[in-house]
C-alpha cells in the first residue's frame, strides 16, 4: 500500500514536531510491506530530516505551515492546495496527518486518517489563541479534518475519551496509541552535567525543581511562580526551560513580571529552548519535574524525566496521571497552595525523593515509539482493510 504522511510539522520546536519526527523514525526501523511518501514544505525542507527508505516530495509554497500554522499566523489558501495538489498527484491509499496543526484539504486519496493530541484548543480556547480569528480558524481547521477523516487517532486514552465526548465520535473510530521518551534521556553520571549547568548559570550542587514545556497560558506557570514563592527553602531553585521564540502563543512578559514581583530573580531562571544534548543533564540534577498544565494530551517531558530517573510533581489534569502513575506526586493545578505544598513535601523528605525517582525510571520502559509505530501501523492497516469508510460521529 502506498501511505502518505504530512511531513510539514517537523520543523515544529513544540510536541507536534517532535511526535511526527519521533514517529517517523521509529516507522523506518519498524519491519513493513508499505511504500512511504513524506510531504514536506520547501520552506522547511532543509530545516528537516527523513528516514531513509521513505520517499520525499518537496512542495513548493510561500511559507512554513510549521510557522503560519502559529496561533496569530495566517496559512495561505493557496499553500494549502499545493499540498493537497501534491498528495492528490501521487495516487495514495492512504494519507496520514501526524497533527491536525498542519492539516490542510486532500482529494483522490482513498483513506485519511488525522491525530488530534488533545481538546484543549476547543476547551479553553482564551488561553491558547490571542484573537477570535485565530480561535475560528483552528475551530474551521478541526471541523474540516473531522468530516475528511475516516479514522482519528490520539496519543492517551484520557484524550480519546475527551474527543469521543467532546465531539462526539463514535468509540471504533478513535484509536490511542502513545508517546515516549528519545533514546538520549536516560541517567547520567553528576560528572558530565556538571559543565553542562554551569554554562546555563546553575550550580550543580544546588537542588532546583525543572519545568519543560511551551510558556504558553494554559501551561499555569504564572501559578506555578506564586506557589514558588511559598516555599521555605529559599535554597531551592526553579527552572523553566521553553523557547521564547515559539510560534505558539506564549505570555513570557506576564511570568517574568510575576518573578520580579514575588521578589525570586535569584531563584528562578528561564533558559530559552534547551536542545536534547543539553536538556538531558537538566532533568538528570533536576530535583524534580514539575508540570502543573490546565491540560496536557500526553505530556512528553514528563516520561523524558522520568527515563532519566527523576519524579514528577504532577497537575491532576488531562492525561498526566495516567502517563505519571507511580512516579510522581499529584496536585490540583487550579490551587496555588496545593502546587507549593508537593514541592516542601518532597524537599523534606530526600528519601522519598529518591524512592520516586526509582519508581519513575521503571515507570518509563512502558512508553516507547516503538510501541507507537507498532500501534500507528496496526490503525492503518485496519483502517485500509475496511471496505467502507466509517461515520465518525456517534
């Protein structure tokens, strides 16, 4: 069979550029009979990789979907039927969107097949677009992909009973499979990350609680820094690692301002975008990962971390209990007091800390993109097979 895949989210710096690159890799190790097309923008084309064995056709159009897909950006009608002008050519079986964040109209293609990671953009629209028309048309997006669709896929089973409830979908037309961790997270010696938290200006022998993630509203670091301030040990650092530069929209002015005003500019430090070679070595001194997201589809750092053998403090909220378990600590995302209370929890008590961190690491070897690919595949087989294309809806 002949499967396309939307490439155009790879240059992507956030979770939909890493799942579709992850993905893409653990599908050419993965053994298969089918014939792989990956479609990639000119505009990003040299920004990106594809596995050997996958055949490449570059489209050409004035702008990255990667960066017009943005929350303010305006994707051209015109790029966007390049792309489907491009798919269309190539007579496929199948075309499969790692993100709806990308999607863009197809034709002459006898399945499509779209992952949606999560519903927060319909949920809590205010926190994740800047303007109404960024809101409609991500909401015009979606409908768009939904009616194309003959099958959904979604990255947690908490996020694909959201999307069976909130759009309604019918239970077989909604597959999950997961997420996991790039084989460069793993535990490393204190030794070699020792100039690695020198040059970002930590001091290795200093405990500091990481965050990892967008600087987005939805991600609640604004409460996150007011429950910092809490904490008694004024010893204690917070990290935040996120790229300024992100194409999504963020509300770094309102963090820094709540840093300076709750009086922890020697306590908190923002990074920027930290790559992988780095990133490694901060969740390996981490004290912990600390994520209190208002909604998370899977929450990627959170099985990094834990690969490296590192707790979690976790928010209650989306799928981050299920993907956490046994390796963390929960709280409620809404409650600042709560937020502050895990983190004194776990700085009196290092054995803990420590005992988390085991159950953490072991914890992790149950999230793999082998498993991924392996699942995507078995999905798009059954989706093949099937004679008729199913209603989505219930």
């Amino acid at each position: 069979m002949k499967i396309g895949i939307d490439g155009s989210c790879l240059a992507n710096r956030r979770g939909f550029g890493r799942f579709t690159r992850e993905l893409l890799n653990a599908l050419a190790r993965a053994p298969r009979e089918h014939r792989f097309t990956v479609f990639v923008d000119r505009p990003s084309a040299g920004q990106v990789q594809v596995p050997d064995g996958f055949r490449t056709v570059v489209v050409d159009m004035s702008r990255a979907p990667a960066e017009a897909a943005s929350a303010d950006g305006r994707r051209r009608l015109v790029d966007m039927l390049e792309m489907g002008r491009a798919v269309a050519a190539e007579k496929l079986d199948m075309i499969y969107f790692p993100a709806t964040y990308t999607f863009f109209p197809v034709w002459n293609v006898r399945r499509v097949v779209v992952t949606m990671h999560d519903i927060l953009a319909p949920k809590l629209p205010g926190l994740v677009f800047p303007s109404t028309f960024g809101r409609l048309a991500w909401k015009a997006k979606e409908r768009l992909a939904l009616v194309t669709a003959d099958h959904v896929v979604t990255v947690s089973e908490t996020s694909r009973r959201d999307l069976l409830g909130w759009f309604r979908l019918r239970p077989e037309s909604v597959t999950a499979i997961t997420e996991g961790p790039d084989a460069i997270f793993e535990p490393r010696p204190a030794a070699e990350s020792a100039a690695v938290l020198r040059s970002r200006g930590l001091d290795p022998t200093e405990r500091y609680f990481l965050y990892v993630g967008g600087l987005s509203p939805h991600k609640n670091l604004a409460r996150l820094i007011e429950a910092f301030a809490r904490v008694g040990d004024s010893r204690a650092k917070l990290v935040i690692v996120g790229d300024f530069g992100d194409v999504f929209h963020t509300n770094v002015g309102e963090l820094r301002a709540a840093v300076e005003r709750h009086g922890l500019a020697d306590r908190v430090r923002f990074t920027g975008y930290v790559p992988d070679e780095d990133l490694v070595h901060l969740y390996n001194r981490a004290y912990a990962l600390i994520l209190p997201s208002l909604m998370e589809g899977f929450g990627l750092p959170a099985v990094e971390a834990m690969a490296c053998g590192v707790p979690v403090l976790s928010s209650t909220a989306g799928s981050l209990p299920e993907v956490v378990g046994e390796g963390g600590i929960f709280f409620d995302p809404t409650d600042v007091r709560a937020i502050g209370d895990a983190m004194e929890s776990l700085l009196a008590d290092p054995r803990e800390q420590f005992r988390l961190g085991r159950a953490a690491l072991e914890r992790s070897r149950r999230f793999t993109w082998t498993a991924a690919a392996e699942g995507l595949l078995d999905c798009l087989e059954r989706v093949l097979r099937e004679r008729k294309p199913r209603r989505l809806s219930a």
